[in-house]
C-alpha cells in the first residue's frame, strides 16, 4: 500500500468524504442516515466542526481520501468541554488495512493538545449478525482501548430491521 497522509479536512473534501459516506448510508446499519445528505449540507457538517475548532481529519492516498475522522461536541454544555464524541469511515476498498487506526491517533494527538480527556463513540449493534451490520465497529473500538458504557435497545429501524445502539468512552 502506498504512503497514507492523514491531514485536516476543508469544505472542498466534501464531495469525496460524502462518496465515502454514501456507502454506509445506503448498504449497512453503521449510520442511522436513510437518506444522503445534499453536498452543501454536508459541506456545511465539515465547516461546523472546523468553525469549533475540533479535529475533522482525512486519510489521503495519490489524492485520493480513504477515509475520515471527525471530533464533535459531546454535550453542548460548557461543563462538558473536555468531552467529544468520534466518529470514524473508512473507504469500503480499504478497511482492515490500520487506516481507522491511524486517524484515531491522530484524532487523539490533536485532542489532548485541546485539553479533551473523554472520547465517546455510538456505535451500531445488532445481537443477530446480518448483512447490514457485523458488530466489527464495536471491536475496532474495543481494540483502540474503548469500553462498553451503555447500551440502547431496538433504538433504530433501517432496512425494515431493528438495531440497538452502544456508548463506548475512552479515557486520553
């Protein structure tokens, strides 16, 4: 595999970071989207983050992104400033390859320079593997040091077919 540049996301990433999205929208229960976003919507997502000053990363081959990752605010609530949810897509022709591993460090390093000290991701779930979903998020997370904090049960409907919903929480 050729060298993996993981660098900052601006607003003209937008339409290569929605094709990657696209996919999971349309054929899988990792995201609760049913429907894809506008390319302005989702420019204005990637100009949001950006405007909070939070780390939206991209992974970048021969001009090509593979993947991303972005930090969100946890809860709106200045208390809670420390505190970020993650959220993490990689290319379907490149998972299992470290790529996620590599934009969650560099999530986290750009983190801790930020004082954030509590990652949270939502992560999908199904207690029935099936093709929309296989739990592997769930054990990516685990492997990059996240813990099961909650669960929600039958939260979601997609593809006619109910999924449940997990936090998992990381300490930096």
């Amino acid at each position: 595999m050729e060298k993996v540049i993981i660098r900052k996301a601006t607003e003209k990433d937008a339409k290569q970071i929605l094709e990657i999205y696209k996919y999971y929208i349309l054929n899988t229960a990792i995201t609760f989207e049913i429907e894809i976003p506008s390319l302005e919507s989702f420019t204005e997502r990637i100009k949001n983050i950006n405007n909070l000053d939070l780390p939206y990363l991209v992974a970048v081959i021969n001009d090509k992104i593979i993947g991303y990752s972005y930090a969100n605010k946890f809860i709106a609530r200045n208390a809670c400033d420390h505190a970020v949810e993650t959220t993490i897509y990689i290319d379907k022709e490149y998972t299992k390859l470290g790529i996620g591993k590599l934009l969650y460090s560099k999530l986290e390093e750009e983190l801790k320079t930020k004082n954030i000290t509590n990652l949270y991701a939502l992560v999908a779930t199904s207690e029935m593997v099936n093709k929309y979903l296989d739990n592997s998020s769930v054990s990516f997370h685990e492997h990059l040091g996240y813990k099961i904090i909650g669960q929600a049960h039958n939260c979601a409907k997609k593809f006619n077919t109910y999924f449940n919903m997990v936090w998992m929480e990381k300490f930096i």
